[in-house]
C-alpha cells in the first residue's frame, strides 16, 4: 500500500459498509465545546497511532493563530472519546476505509480524531467552523459525515486559497467522505438550519486529522504560495 502522492489535493468518496446507526449513542453523549460561544457545537478528541489503533496518553488540541484566528494558539482541553465507541468494528472500519483511501501505514502516522455534533433549531443557526475557511495544520484530513437529522445547509467547501471561489463544494449525506491534502487546501462548512421548524437538527461528523512520520512526503510540498496573514482568515456567514 503506498502512501498518497503530495500531489493529491482532496476527494469526495462515499464509506462502504458502515453501520453509521452504531455510532449514534456516541454523539449523543457528546459534551458541550466549551470554547465556542453558545450552544450548538458538542464534541470529544483523542489522538491514535498504529500498528493497531491504540489510543495516546492526553494532549491538548492546539491549532497555530496563523491558521485559526479565533481559537488559535489557546490548548483546548477536550473530553475523551469514549472506549466504548473505539472498540466498535465501525470504527475500526472506518479507520480501516480511511488508511486505504490515503494508503497510510498507521505506525506511520498520528490521528487525531474529532467527533462533533453541530445542532440547529428554530432561529439559531448551528456554524460548524465559526473560523471561517481554513486548514486545520496537519498533512491529510478526512470529514466524514455520520448524521443529518432535521438539517438544511451545512455545504462544505475546498478552497485552494481562502480567497478564491471553491474548487469544489457539496452537501455531505451521511456516508460521504471528503478527503484532503491539509497542506495544499482549505477547507470549510457552511451554517446549518432547521429544515422543519419546532423541532431540534443536527449534524454529526468525524474529523480525522494525519500526521505523517514520513519526513520526505512533508518536504515534497511547497507551501500554498499565499502563506496568509491573520488578518486574512475572516469568518463567513456570521
Ligand atoms: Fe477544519
């Protein structure tokens, strides 16, 4: 299995034969962000590597200020995902699915794995990346789309620069996957809404993050000839 070429820029794909219903006692016991203001973003963090998923000691999640303005250069200390949501063959399925995609070896990597729930309802509008467009600071990214449930919007988008109109955009449905080269894109997701009013919406994703341990794939990129100042990285849509 050979690693991705850095030439990559992203894809949409669709998971093959998960069971995306096992997963939904797992977001539904997801914690409140507590670095977001309001109510609408619950999420859990845990870092894996190889051979066999195992899970790393605790590290807080911090992203550069040059690559997110809001909540840059601040550790955010996440709640664990939980043990029982990693045992689950889906899970490992969809690991599985995703070191395939990207031909990773996974002794070779460092996963960060995001699970996020963003929820809607009547006038308030769920914002998935209140950041705006951005790159979250890795080598390779998956988002990975488990649930939609009483949800409009929520349109994802890849950008090769951050001011430019997307390279591509799509609704992500439960099952799609959009793969990245977190080095040679951006990426971002719209607001969500309600569909039908008087009832709750939400959306459940996984953000898996790679760092890769291959030196020489990191060094074959060129930086995206705009390295951005802060100023440039404004949020959308709020
Ligand atoms: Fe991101």
């Amino acid at each position: 299995m050979a690693l991705i070429s850095p030439d990559f820029t992203f894809s949409h794909q669709q998971l093959a034969d998960l069971d995306l219903n096992a997963f939904a006692p797992s977001f539904a016991n997801l914690p409140p962000d507590p670095y977001v203001k309001g109510d609408f973003r619950f999420r859990r963090y845990s870092r894996y590597t190889g051979p066999a998923l195992s899970r790393l000691p605790y590290d807080d999640f911090v992203q550069s200020r040059s690559i997110n303005y809001l909540s840059g250069d601040i550790p955010r200390e996440f709640a664990e995902i939980e043990p029982t949501l990693t045992e689950l063959a889906e899970f490992q399925h969809l690991f599985a699915q995703v070191n395939g995609f990207f031909g990773l070896d996974p002794a070779r990597a460092v996963y960060g794995v995001h699970q996020i729930r963003i929820t809607c309802s009547g006038a308030d509008h769920g914002l998935p990346v209140p950041e705006g467009i951005h790159q979250d600071g890795f080598d390779l990214i998956a988002i990975a789309c488990i649930a939609r449930n009483n949800v409009d919007g929520a349109e994802t988008g890849i950008f090769y620069h951050p001011q430019d109109e997307p390279a591509y955009s799509a609704t992500l449905f439960p099952g799609d996957i959009v793969y990245c080269n977190d080095r040679r894109v951006y990426h971002y997701t719209s607001a969500l809404q309600v569909s039908s009013a008087g009832v709750c919406g939400y959306r459940d994703v996984f953000v898996i993050t790679v760092t890769l341990k291959d030196e020489q794939w990191k060094n074959s990129i060129l930086q995206p000839a705009s390295s951005l100042s802060d100023s440039s990285f404004q949020p959308l849509g709020v």
